[in-house]
C-alpha cells in the first residue's frame, strides 16, 4: 500500500493569558520595588519608627480588650514578620524586607511588655467599700499642707481582708505626729474604697492607674493613728527632701516660698490651689512638676560651670578633655538632684534623657537628634509601658519631637542661617524663631490636653515665653545661690530676689488665666480621633522633605472630625446620684448639687461646657417634686421625656408604673421594679453597676459607658452585660 503523505498544518501561536492568580501576584510584587525606592529615596533614621512600633504595642494592648484579642494581635504579627522572611534576599528589597520584619516584631514585644509588667505588678482592689482596721508599714508620705492632709501609703492588712496589699491613706493634718515617718509600723481605722474607674467615658481612669502601682485601696483615716514600731532607719532621701523643702519655705513666705520648695525638691503639697489651677489655665503647669526643664537647667549648669572652672588652670585643661569631665559632673548633679526630688517617673525620665544628651557630647554626637530621642523612649518604656498611657509621658517627649524636628527642618535652618547683619536683627531673627517654636511646641500638645484633660488654652505660647527663660535663667539660679548663701547665713539678699521672680511668674500666670478665651473646653475625645492626631503629627516629626506635609492630612481630617462632634445630651455619674444635661442653655443642668467640686468640675468637663452648673429644680422647663424631676429635651427633631429619681422614698408602685411608661428614659441611684418600663432605657442602679457611668447623645441614638472603654484587662470590675442601646424594646429596658 503506497504511502498516503499528509501535509501538516502550520502552528498557530495564540497569545495565551496567563492564570488570574500570576497577574495578581505580579502586579502585587511591583508593589514592593516601590515601596522600597520611596523609602531609599527619603533619608531617615530608623530608631525612631521601631520606638513608634514599640509604643503602637502598647497602645495596642490597652485598646484591646481581653486575652483573645493581645494573642490575635501577637499571631497577626508574628505572620508578618514570617511573610518579611519570604521576601527576596536583593538590593532592590532591603528596605521593605527590613521594615516588615523589624516593625512587626517591635509590635508584638510593645504588647509582651506592657502585658507581662500588668501580670507581675497589678493588684486587684478590695471588692467593695469598707470600714475596719489597718495595720503595716508605711511606704510613703506625702504632705499636702494646702489641702489639709497627709498622705500615706502603707503596706498593710486590712481587717477581714485575706492578704497583704498596698493601700493608700488621706489623714488630716492635725492628726500629724512626729512618728509617722517612713518606715515606721502603724495601726490605725480607715474608710477604704477600691480605686475608682472613670466617673464618666473618657475620664481620668484612676483603677488603670492604681493598678500599676499594685494600689488595692484608699481612703481616710478615723481617729488617731498609733505607732506600733518606730522607723527603721531608711527613708534617708525622703527626709532630707523634707527638710530642704521646710528650710526654703522657712526662708520664703507665701506661695512664692511654696513654689520655690517645688522647684527645688519637688514637694508641691504647699501650693495653693488658686495658683496651681491660674497655672494650669495658662499653660505654666509644667513648671511645678520636676521634668526635663529642670533636670535640663540644673544638669547644663553643672556642666558648664565646670568646663568654665578647669579652664582657667591651663595645666588642667591641657591634659584632661573637660568636656567628658564636665559630662561626669552634670550627670551626677543629675542624679543627685532626680534622687533629691522623690526619683518620680517622669523625673527619671528626664533625667535618662540628659544622660544620654551628656554621653553624645562626650563623643561629639549630635546631642539633639530623633535618635537619641527614641533611645530615651525605648529605655523608659521596657522599664514603665503603663508611662505611654498618661499624659507626662506623652507631652514630654512630644515637646522635644517638635522642637527637634521644626529646628531641624529646612525653613527654619535658612531662617537661623548665620549672615551679615547687626546685633539687634540676629536677636530679632532668634526672638521670632522663641516665638514659633512656642506656637509649634503649643499646637502639638494641644489634642494631648485636649484628649486627657478636655482643656487647651490659647495663650500658653506667649506665657511661656517669658515663663521659661524666667524660670530657668533666673528662678532655679538664684534658688541655688540662695542654698550656698545660707550655709554662711548670707542667702537674705537672694532669697529675696528669689521671692520677686517667683511674684512676677505667679502674677504673669493669673494675668494669662484671666483673659477672655484663656480656657477652651470641649467634650470627651474618642480614643480613634486621638490616634489620627498622633498618627499625623508623628509621620509630620519623622520624615524630612516634602513627604512629611502627608501627616497633615490624619490631623485635619481628626481636627475637622473633632470640631463637628456634639457634647453628650446626657451624663450619668456610675452610681447613678449625678445627672447632667446640656443643651439647655449656657449653664449645665445638674440634677443634685455637690459640696465639693471633683463631680461638678467631672460633669463640666464631659460636657466641654464652663462656669457654674444650675439645679434642675431651678430651670423652668423641668418638673420637680420630692422624688423625681421630669424634663422634655429636644433633639434631633423629637422630644424625649427624661425622669430622674431624686428621693429615697417609697413611691407606689402603681404611680411609678405610670411614671415609667410615660417616660423615654429614666435614671435612678436605687433599683428600679421590674414594672418600671420605659420606652428606651432604665438606668438604675442594677445597669450601673455593671456599666459604670453612661453617656447619652439622643440625636446619634448612641450610648457609651465606662465598662466598653476599660477592657478587661486587670482593673476591669465589671461583669460581662450587653451594651444599652439607645431605643431597646421596652421588655429588653427591664435589666
């Protein structure tokens, strides 16, 4: 059979399209070459964001709620940090591959940190208010003559509590005696409360903070306190910063002398409460507390003191290099001093701050760089990660981020540029560059005051202007000289000098509080707006060139976030006694009046509102009797009825049924019956006492409580409720 030849038909080559899955991870892969040549392009350092990465663990920790969440946290990071290990070995991928192996891991040991110093220091409080005896060592003791008290902290066991714990004592200063020093045994009656959680949503967490210093109580003493054993001979430091604090106020009288005794030993228990509260509003505050101003100013006067003295012997300063001399000098009046003024946190971290600016010029480093800065930081938070959440920790060492960062940044290099001109336009340029770096220094600590305190003053650059080469350059000086002088009896004429610049500081500080607008407060700012301001003004502080105007974007959209929200309609104090209303009117409706001003300034604080608050009883609009007070309040297009309980009465059953249900919400201090059914939410003390203290916007139809903003970590006191909704059922209303 003859071969039958076929002729083969030609190949087509079709273009074939790759799988769906190879183009994702091509265009996912060319994400990574860019990444790292925008990082290679911009030169930056890199402490500073793995210090930012440490902080963000902490930070992390606190924000989440409960165990489940922190071990999310740790697995999600610890799958990051594998992911960075897959990335190729390549120049072109050294950036990325080093970001997203180092950050992660910076996270996840923030979150270990502060999550193992809770385990091992944190101290459950005492279950509920109690009356009995106490009896231990005393700890601590802290007088505050301008308030009529002494302060202890004892070691102690408490009567019909199994344990030792740590709790801390108000007793009043007539009770005083000589023998109630540290170290000293005592046996004595007290009230004592377990730390207080937050009054209201985003109040001052005190339970947070006693749970870090292992503080299960406090309270005040009742009656005279016996001395079972005399001290034991420690507390040397503690005696000796008592003593110079009694010598200064000896020699200098009035607030003047209480001030001065701060500033030199750090003992602010004599400071009248007018002056500390003109301070604050002014934005002098910080000069009462020992930071790094006045580490700063004692330690550079040591120094240069003494690179001044060796350098007038020149077979000194030719075979010693006086600038390590001078380092070792300033260090140890550093220390000296940190000890001195009670060796408290934010004093040594201050202090660890200039350690570190000495040991830079003792190598001839840049004394002043964001590196130095973040190695500051990463040491005090290993030692004391609860510091991130407070705000000396947070001003602080933002004050020195702006400050470094503003100098270091082109504008204002060029502006400081040395040139030919004369000697009043070179004060000029520096005076106006004092001013700017005021503004700046006053803008960056603004939503820091405003997230923790609700208060930002609008003068405090210009205050503090005057307020600080003052304080530096001519109080703390002449304090010191005043010290040396009265070894010999001859510190009269100092003291009085001393005296008058503290008269025009204290004077500068109430003229500046009294101004129109000194003082803006404004409502509770939620933890997300807070971390958009940091967010912005870090990556603002970090990067160089044009890029770091990209941080401006999270701060104006957090300020523009933060300027539109509205004041709660309701605020509810967490036992249920306390109500106030805004809304009304320029003054805050309260539902009872208070002798002492803790609730009232709380209540006007949450609220963003100052001045006086009005009894409800008092405003027209409102319906009071003996037991309730009923109040119709218009929002969001509707009216809501309010009933609040204000007796202790019996109400008839019936009476308050009908009451109930004719009302919206209703708040009480006492259980309610289970036949009390309002139309959106009961409030009474069974809800409370597992919320804590609420805060009601009815427009938004939203309700925050304590309870939602603690987690549960340590100090949460809580049990397990589901959050109020602000228009439940009226069956779910019955709690």
């Amino acid at each position: 059979m003859a071969a039958v030849e076929t002729e083969a038909e030609p190949a087509v080559n079709l273009p074939v399209e790759p799988a769906r899955h190879w183009a994702n991870y091509r265009r996912l892969s060319s994400i990574l070459p860019s990444s790292n040549a925008f990082l290679a392009a911009r030169p930056f350092d890199r402490a500073p964001w793995l210090a930012v990465a440490f902080l963000t663990g902490i930070a992390s920790w606190l924000e989440l709620d409960g165990p489940w969440q922190w071990m999310a946290l740790l697995a999600a990071c610890a799958a990051l940090a594998t992911l960075a290990l897959a990335i190729p070995r390549e120049g072109s991928l050294d950036y990325v591959r080093l970001a997203a192996l180092s950050l992660p891991l910076m996270v996840a040991a923030g979150c270990v940190t502060v999550w193992s110093k809770s385990a091992l220091v944190g101290k459950s409080g005492v279950g509920h208010p109690t009356f009995g005896w106490v009896e231990g060592r005393i700890l601590d003791r802290q007088e505050e003559s301008a308030r009529g008290r002494v302060r202890l902290l004892v070691d102690a066991r408490i009567e019909g509590v199994p344990g030792a714990m740590r709790v801390r004592v108000n007793l009043p200063l007539e009770e005083d005696r000589p023998g109630l020093a540290e170290g000293a045994t005592v046996r004595l009656r007290a009230r004592l409360m377990p730390p207080a959680p937050p009054m209201l949503p985003g109040g001052y967490d005190f339970a947070r903070a006693a749970w870090f210093q292992g503080l299960a109580a406090t309270g005040s003493v009742v009656g005279p306190v016996d001395v079972l054993a005399p001290p034991d001979g420690g507390g040397l430091l503690r005696r000796w910063q008592q003593h110079l604090a009694d010598h200064i106020r000896a020699r200098l009288a009035g607030s003047p002398g209480s001030i001065a005794a701060a500033l030199a030993s750090g003992d602010r228990g004599s400071i009248a409460p007018t002056d500390e509260d003109a301070m604050r509003d002014a934005g002098l505050t910080h000069l009462l507390s020992i930071s790094g101003l006045h580490v700063s100013a004692v330690i550079a006067a040591v120094y240069v003191l003494t690179v001044r003295l060796f350098a007038l012997f020149p077979f000194v300063a030719l075979r010693v290099r006086l600038p390590i001399v001078a380092a070792a000098a300033g260090a140890l009046a550093g220390i000296a001093y940190t000890l001195l003024t009670g060796s408290e946190v934010p004093t040594v971290r201050s202090c660890i701050g200039a350690l570190l600016v000495l040991a830079a010029l003792a190598l001839g480093r840049d004394p002043l760089s964001l590196r130095m800065l973040a190695v500051a930081a990463f040491f005090v938070m290993v030692f004391w990660p609860e510091a991130v959440f407070g705000p000396s920790f947070q001003m602080s060492f933002a004050s020195v981020i702006a400050i470094i960062a503003f100098h270091g940044s082109t504008p204002a290099k060029r502006f400081l540029a040395a040139r030919e001109e004369g000697v009043l336009l070179r004060l000029g340029r520096h005076l106006v560059m004092l001013l700017a770096t005021g503004l700046v220094i006053e803008l960056t600590l603004m939503p820091i005051g405003l997230f923790h305190f609700h208060r930002a003053g609008i003068y405090g650059a210009a205050a503090n202007v005057v307020a600080i080469p003052l304080t530096t350059f001519v109080t703390m000086p002449l304090i010191a000289l005043a010290l040396v002088l009265d070894v010999v009896g001859a510190g009269g004429p100092a003291w009085w000098l001393t005296g008058k610049s503290l008269e025009l500081l204290l004077w500068l500080a109430h003229v500046t509080a009294g101004q129109p607008g000194a003082v803006t407060l404004m409502p509770s700012m939620p933890p997300g707006v807070f971390a958009l301001f940091v967010a912005g003004g870090l990556w603002l502080a970090l990067w160089t060139g044009p890029v770091r105007l990209w941080g401006l974007v999270p701060a104006a959209v957090a300020a523009l976030v933060f300027a539109t929200m509205r004041p709660p309609d309701i605020l509810v104090s967490g036992d249920g006694r306390h109500v106030g209303l805004t809304g009304e009117g320029p003054e805050l409706l309260v539902l009872r009046q208070t002798r002492g001003d803790y609730t009232r300034e709380n209540l006007l604080e949450m609220a963003g509102m100052e001045g006086n608050v009005r009894p409800l009883d008092t405003w027209p609009a409102a319906v009071c009797n003996a037991d309730f007070c009923r109040i119709a309040l218009k929002r969001g297009g509707r009216s809501f009825a309010v009933l609040m309980a204000r007796g202790q009465n019996l109400v008839e059953i019936g009476e308050l049924k009908r009451a109930c249900a004719a009302a919206d919400i209703v708040i009480a201090d006492r259980r309610l019956p289970r036949t009390c059914l309002p139309r959106m939410l009961k409030a009474d003390r069974a809800l409370l006492a597992r919320t804590g203290g609420l805060a009601i916007d009815l427009a938004a139809g939203t309700v925050r409580t304590v309870a939602e903003t603690q987690g549960h970590h340590g100090w949460y006191r809580w049990r397990a409720t589901r959050r109020p909704e602000a228009a439940p059922s009226p069956a779910s209303t019955d709690q």
